[in-house]
C-alpha cells in the first residue's frame, strides 16, 4: 500500500456531546445587555429549558459571568447581569 505524507493539514475539533441548538454571543455581552429570542408560544417552555442549559455550561467556563433567562410573550429574554 502506498502512502503520502501531507503538510499543514488541520487536526479536526473532536465532537463532544449533543451540538449546541442556540449559539448565542454570550462571551460578546457585557453587564446590562439584552438578547430575545423570538419563539412560537407553544415551544417557549421546552426552548427555555434548552436556552438555560447552554447558559448553565458556558457559566461553568466563565465563574465571573451571570444571567438572567426569562420566559416573556413573544419568546426568550436574556439579560447580562454581572
């Protein structure tokens, strides 16, 4: 069997778990910041409960961070809060 030595080439990201649904710029928002998330009614309260755990593990990286995720009318709001 032949074989060819390549250069330069990239080693790939391994995959770790489920991949992230909601890929917010919470390492982007300083204290006081705002985001929504625009969701049907029926799905808020599965969404939420997404929305919370990928905030929960990005927390765990980042101990100087804090939230507040709240559940409005027309979908998800997410607050900066330190």
């Amino acid at each position: 069997m032949d074989y060819t030595i390549q250069k330069n080439i990239p080693i790939p990201k391994p995959l770790r778990g489920k991949p992230i649904k909601y890929d917010l710029p919470l390492d982007a928002m300083v204290v006081g910041d705002f985001i929504q998330i625009d969701l049907p009614k029926k799905k808020i309260d599965k969404e939420i409960k997404i929305i919370r755990n990928s905030i929960t593990r990005f927390k765990a990286r980042r101990l100087d961070t804090q939230f507040k995720v709240v559940k409005m009318d027309e979908g998800v709001g997410i607050w900066r809060t330190e």
